[in-house]
C-alpha cells in the first residue's frame, strides 16, 4: 500500500505523514523550521535519494564523518603540516620582526632575536615534520609586546566562508601542539586590519607531550571581511602577549580594544630554551574537525608558490643590451604558477650566460624591473664579458648557488 | 635599519617602476604588494629613501615622490 495523508495546520504549514513501501524503510519528515528530526538507533542507509534543505535552510552533519575519504581542498591553510621550507631548508631562523619562516608560516616578534623558529622532524604519528619556536633567552615580556606565529588566509580562500554578512559560517581550527611548558597559549583569529578579532585557550596540560587540539569559532557577521588577493584572515598561534593585550578568552567576535592574548597566558621568551611545536594545522569551514587533509607535496609546494618561490639555477632567457646598458642582459624569468601580486625579487649568487657561440660568468645583478606580470618578471644581470647588443642570451647551470627569491607574501 | 633607493632603468635612462630594498630585495610598484605598502609607510614615516646616485631624499622630495606612484 501507499499514499499520503496530509494534514494542514493553521501556523505551522502541513504535516506529511508517508506510509512505508517496506517493513523496514522509514520516512522522517521535519514539520518545521525549528523542529529537528532522528532517525532511530537502527542502522539506515540513504539509497538513490535526495536530502533537499526547502528554502534558505540547510543540511549540516552534527558529528563527523567516519570515513577518512573526505572530500579535498576543506583545509584553508597551506603548508598545515610543516613540509615545505623554501627559504631555509630545515635551517634555524632568528626571528627578527615580521619574518617568513616556513612557507606561508609568519613568525613575529616585537623584539629582536628572541626566539628561533624551525622546520622539526619530531613530529606526532601520521606527520613527518612540525614547525618548533624556540626562545633564545629568559626575556620578560614587555606590557605592549606580541610574540606569535601566523598564518595569513588569502581573501579568495575564504570568501566562502561569508564572513561580515548574515550568511557567515562556523569554522573548526585543528592541528597537534606540544611545549616544554605547561600552561595556556592562544589562538587568535582577526581580519585584514584586526578591527575584528577572536581568541581562545589553547592549553598544554603536559608537557613535551603532543596534544590534538580542536577549537570551533562561530562566524562573524559583522566587520569588513576581504575576499580578494589582500589578507582574507589572520590565524595566529600567540607565544608570548604582553598585559595590555590580555584578556578574556572570546565568547564572540569582538570590534573592541584589541586582545591578543588570554589573561595570564604562558610566555614561550620567558625561559631559555622553551620550545613550542605545532603541526598538522587544518581549518575548515563546520563546527567539526575533520582527519588533516594531506594534500600530494606537489600540490602543497604549488600552492606555496603562488606566494613565494625560492628558483634555484633560474630558467632565464634574454637578450643582450649591450653597450646600451653597459654591458648588461634584460632577462625574463618566470614563475611556476600566477603569483598572488606583483612580486617582490632578489637575486643572489654567480651566474653562467650563453650567446649561442660563447659563455661568461661573474655575472651580478643590476636591476629589476616587474614587467606588470604576475606570470614572470624581468630582471637585468650585468654580463662580465659583454655580448654584443641584441644576442641572444640564456642563463644555465653553475654548480646550483644561482638563486633568484621571488615573493607575493600577505 | 632598512632603507630603500630608488633604480634607474639602464635603457630608458628613467626612474625604474621598482625600488630598492637594503636587503637587497627589488620592490614593484604594485598595491597589492605588501613589500611596497610598507615601503609607502615607512617612507611617509621618515625611513631613508635614497635616489639613484644615493643621496638620501629629504622628507619633501619623499612626499613629493610618493604622489607620483600608485
């Protein structure tokens, strides 16, 4: 048998009451708006149908997936799981201000030389490397002083997320931590110019001990939230805040005087040799963190790209200037995927040239010029032994130190 | 301390749409180049600005420059 009995009510729109095709299949039908509906403690399964949210309403899980199949591209940080160090190959790195360190990872100080940052191979079971802050001294932090790691979203990365309108979306931020100290550390989360900012707790009960962490942020629908290529938002581990920017952890998003940091938070800079590592750092839109997404490391190294490329033995071609230039190249070069902007770029190291009939070396830059191009750039490398103006003229390899940093950072 | 100069483009014998970082690093006159916002910044907030012979700009002719790019 089957057929519909419906029944209309005065306030509330219709009630639909299905008659099973089966035994065993169940209909659940949701009345309204605010009403919500369980299936029952019987295993059920969804075949050849369609969950269809009626309206502006919609479909959310309430509890994660068990599959660890999920769909790609949920994570909005790059580099989450610490793989990729173009500019300084595993190599310790002072930091000195605002410094990129790892890709995409932005460490900052408001005193110089305070702590190192790293790429570490210690790392929690299912990653292979982790990013460690190390402080350099016993230093007390001054009242107005920050000390952080950040990561800066693209606006176009989260653009989806409707930040600043009616539509904004909860957000989940995962990743495993461990710090020889025990305490409260923060995560803060702000948009372009932080007149808009979120933090919460992020405490280490154990020490030298991976913790996963997992803090759910509800969106924010007010602010002016960009979704473009400038900053979209600021994800920010906080090592060390001074006591005018601590306060309370968020129960909301705030536009008030800014706080960086939880009252009474653990200070990484205070004691000499305290390390901080962070790793398999995800973020993604819903109230649920998710298995970390490994992207394929070509993947993760394009994306990377798209804000800084470190090219070793640049493929660059061009042609001779001659006595124009006192004897320099105009040499294009470019890059492995659209940059973000215009890029910034030094060059650094010797550099091998070839006409087609001789070669020279000893080359040094001198000058840039952008060529209004995101795709590549040129730059002008004085030739030792000049060619004649007009040759052709390609760069090619010289035992690997000709380096050429290109950056589009946020 | 940083400071930056501005570059001669060796063809055209005018100033290059590029400044010079004492990093080393060259800056494009790009607005989304978050290098130049802060070479903008900086400038405007008294850092050295140098011209192509090296001669440090004073603060008028760094304001007059900073009208003349984007």
């Amino acid at each position: 048998m089957s057929g519909n009995i419906k029944l209309n009510t005065p306030s509330n729109g219709s009630v639909t009451i299905s008659t099973p095709d089966t035994a065993s299949a169940v209909t659940v039908t949701i009345p309204a708006a605010t009403d919500t509906a369980t299936l029952n403690t019987q295993a059920q399964t969804l075949t050849n149908k369609t969950l269809t949210a009626a309206g502006a309403n919609s479909i959310e899980a309430t509890s994660g997936p068990t599959s660890t199949q999920l769909a790609g591209n949920r994570n909005k940080i790059i580099n989450g799981a610490m793989m990729i160090d173009q500019r300084n190959a595993g190599a310790s790195f002072t930091v000195t201000g605002s410094n990129y360190t790892l890709d995409r990872w932005l460490a900052y100080a408001s005193v110089t030389s305070k702590y190192s940052v790293q790429q570490s191979s210690t790392a929690p079971a299912g990653f292979a490397k982790s990013l460690v802050a190390t402080s350099l001294s016993a230093y007390s932090v001054g009242s107005s002083e920050i000390f952080s790691l950040n990561q800066i979203i693209e606006g176009y990365n989260v653009a989806d997320f409707g930040f600043g309108t009616a539509n904004a979306k909860t957000f989940t931020v995962s990743f495993w931590a461990q710090s020889s100290l025990t305490g409260t550390f923060t995560a803060f989360f702000a948009n372009s110019d932080q007149s808009r900012w979120y933090t919460a707790p992020v405490v280490i009960n154990t020490a030298n001990t991976w913790t996963y962490f997992s803090i759910t942020v509800p969106g924010d629908t007010a602010g002016t939230w960009l979704t473009d290529t400038n900053k979209g938002m600021y994800v920010s581990i906080n090592l060390s805040v001074g006591s005018t920017y601590q306060g309370a952890a968020s129960s909301g998003w705030s536009g008030a005087s800014i706080k960086y940091g939880i009252t009474g938070q653990q200070s990484l800079v205070g004691t000499n040799g305290a390390t901080f590592y962070i790793t398999g750092v995800q973020l993604e839109k819903g109230a649920t963190a998710t298995p970390f997404e490994n992207r394929l490391y070509g993947t993760e190294l394009a994306l990377c790209q798209r804000y800084f490329v470190k090219l070793y033995e640049p493929p660059m071609r061009g042609v001779a200037t001659g006595t124009t230039a006192g004897g320099a190249s105009r040499m294009y070069v470019p890059y492995p995927v659209q940059m973000r902007a215009i890029p910034s770029l030094s060059i650094g190291g010797t550099f091998n040239f070839w006409n087609g009939l001789s070669t020279t070396t000893g080359s040094v830059l001198a000058g840039y010029y952008v060529g209004n191009s995101t795709f590549g750039g040129e730059v002008d490398i004085n030739v030792a032994a000049a060619y004649t103006q007009g040759q052709v003229c390609a760069a090619y390899t010289n035992g690997g130190n000709a380096i050429v940093n290109i950056s589009a950072e946020l | 301390m940083i400071s930056y100069q501005q570059w001669v483009d060796p063809i055209t014998k005018e100033l290059a749409k590029c400044v010079k970082r004492s990093d080393g690093w060259f800056i494009p006159y790009a607005i989304d180049n978050t290098d130049y916002q802060q070479f903008k910044i900086q400038v405007a907030d008294g850092t050295p600005l140098e011209d192509p012979d090296g001669n440090v700009m004073t603060q008028e002719e760094v304001d007059a420059f900073l009208k003349t790019i984007p």
